[in-house]
C-alpha cells in the first residue's frame, strides 16, 4: 500500500512509538496521583507538555484534551461570544458554531482564503491551514477578541502567528497516536468548562494518559528537530506531482499552500472508479470526516466549484515518510487509470 493520506492522518512516528511504549508496559500510574509512581507520571506528561509548547507562541499555557475536536469545541463554547469565522473551516468548527448560533460565516475567494481579513470583536475562528485544499490563510492580518486559529494541519510546518489568542492541535497529524490533541490559551484568557469533573488540567477535567502525553511530546519534538529536512522533502515531493500532473487542475492556491497537500480534479473523472482501479493507493476525495456522506465537499463548493467539478476531484497528501520512488510509481497508476476513463 502507498499511503498519499497525510491530511486524515500520518503515520506513527518510531520515536513517539518508543517513548509511549514504557508507558502502555510497565508504568501504569495515574498522573495525578500523590505517590512516587504518580509523581513520575506527571513529569513525564509536563515533559511532554513543554516540547509541545516550544511550537506555539510564548505567554500562554498547553492544555491536553482527547484531539482537536475537543479543544474546538471548548474554546468555541467556553468564549460564551458572538462568533465570526469562514466558509472553508472544519466541520468540528461549522458544526460547533451551528450549534452555539449567533455566527458570522466569510466567504473566500477562488484560491480559498478569505477576501477580508476579519478584525472584529467577536470570537474570529480560522484554520491556519486548510485540510482539502493546503490553503494558508493569513492569519497575522486578522484580529478577534478573541482569535482561535485550528492549526491542526500546520502545527509544526507553518508558523503560527504571534496575535493568536486560542489554537487547537492534534498529535496524530504530526505523527503522533490518535485520541490526544491539545488547546493552547493565551495566559489571562478564561474559558468556561467543556467537561466537569476533577479539573485536572485547569478547566479540563478527565485523567491523562501519560502514553499518549509522552508519544505527542516525542512527535512534537521531532516536528521541531526536522523542521528544514520535513519541508525540504515536501517541497521535492510537490515539484514531482505537480510536474507529473500536467494537465490536471489544482484546486486553491498554489502560492499559498502548505505544500504536502495537493487537491486536483480532471473533467468527468469517476473518483469512486479511479479508488477501485488503485485500491492500493490510499489517497481521499475529501475530509475523512466527511467521507461518506454523498454530499460534494462544502471546501470546493465555498471556492466556487460546481457539483461535478467537486465530485472529480482527489486530494493527495505526503510527509516525511514518503519516498520519491513511492510517490512518483503511485502518481503513473492514477494518471494512467484516469486515462482509461477518459
């Protein structure tokens, strides 16, 4: 299997696997527990904690939650404010403001950033980088009150910038498990609780998994540590596809993209046919979480594009697990199954 899904999720990073692994076999503590065993845990989630931290901006603390989800939906319904955000974003963002109501929803234009930066003073919700279309969005010209930026497709690749008040993350997008992420609040800001119970975290309550904790901190690291050598290989990946796939239409922008996504559509292409035609290509024809529905992707219609253009469009992701040799065979069995549909 050639794996082209790095926007639904990356592959398990050795490094994260070695540092859970002592946590999963023999130290069962709970970290938040008085004793020695309990103390020992606890170090190893605030270890955790700070490689995390030295990818987001100073002056505010990382708050573990269960993945993105959880710390969209807390910072969204802990701000208890009107909300302003843009047609583009995820669905743990739109369904979450659907639910609180009183929202503003921007539209973008056709390379899929905002055409107006928002500067409100409302709760400004926006997705540093986009998980269908790679678009960057500017962040650093939006101001809310206050600025809650998704950063869980940049996190570690695009820097996130300094006039964010709120931004949510997710380890297994930078090669960490699944079932952990985190919300980093900018110190003085307060959020009402999500969840109640023991308030572990300082307004989050449920016991954390030191596994989990240290595999995010490992990934996070390594995030950190190949920072040059991850987007050096990215860059030489996009210059391949984008070269084999002469011909096709990119979707979003192409100046400003996080370069290991690329969403592409050729006319009256059968995404369902060219999946079964390479079932050994995992590749996406849209969010994972929305895969499934039958509705055409609502990022492409937001860009402009009709049903049909939406419907022949593939979405291909890379990383630093994939090989050039991988990318490039995987690339010649699509365009060559497309093809014989053409």
């Amino acid at each position: 299997m050639i794996y082209l899904d790095y926007q639904a999720t990356t592959p398990l990073a050795p490094e994260a696997f070695e540092a859970m692994l002592p946590w999963l076999r023999d130290q069962h503590a709970n970290p938040h527990s008085p004793h020695r065993p309990g103390r020992a845990a606890k170090a190893a989630v605030e270890v955790a904690r700070a490689e995390i931290a030295t990818l987001l901006p100073p002056g505010g603390r990382v708050v573990f939650t269960s993945g993105a989800t959880e710390a969209l939906n807390w910072a969204i319904k802990g701000s208890r404010r009107p909300i302003t955000t843009i047609a583009t974003e995820h669905a743990a963002v739109l369904d979450t403001v659907a639910a609180v109501g009183d929202a503003t929803i921007l539209p973008v234009e056709r390379d899929g950033r905002v055409a107006t930066p928002p500067v409100s003073d409302e709760l400004v919700v926006a997705m540093l980088v986009n998980n269908e279309i790679g678009t960057i969005q500017p962040l650093d010209a939006m101001r809310g009150a206050p600025l809650l930026c998704d950063a869980v497709q940049g996190f570690g690749r695009v820097p996130i910038p300094d006039n964010v008040d709120l931004v949510a993350i997710s380890a297994h997008k930078i090669h960490g498990p699944k079932g952990i992420g985190a919300l980093w609040i900018r110190d003085g800001l307060h959020l009402e609780p999500l969840l109640h119970g023991g308030d572990q975290e300082g307004g989050r309550s449920g016991t954390l998994s030191p596994a989990l904790c240290a595999g995010f901190g490992a990934a996070a690291r390594l995030m950190r540590d190949r920072a040059v050598q991850d987007a050096e290989h990215v860059e030489r990946l996009w210059s391949l596809a984008t070269d084999r796939l002469k011909g096709w239409t990119i979707n979003g922008s192409t100046e400003h993209r996080y370069r290991g996504n690329l969403n592409v559509r050729r006319p009256r292409l059968d995404v369902a046919r060219l999946m079964s035609d390479c079932r050994d290509i995992a590749f996406s024809a849209g969010s994972a979480c929305a895969s499934g529905s039958g509705r055409p992707s609502h990022v492409l219609r937001a860009i402009g594009l009709t049903d049909a253009e939406a419907r022949s469009s593939i979405r291909l992701g890379w990383g630093r697990y994939t090989t050039e040799a991988e990318l490039g065979d995987a690339l010649d069995r699509l365009i060559d199954a497309a093809d014989v549909q053409a």
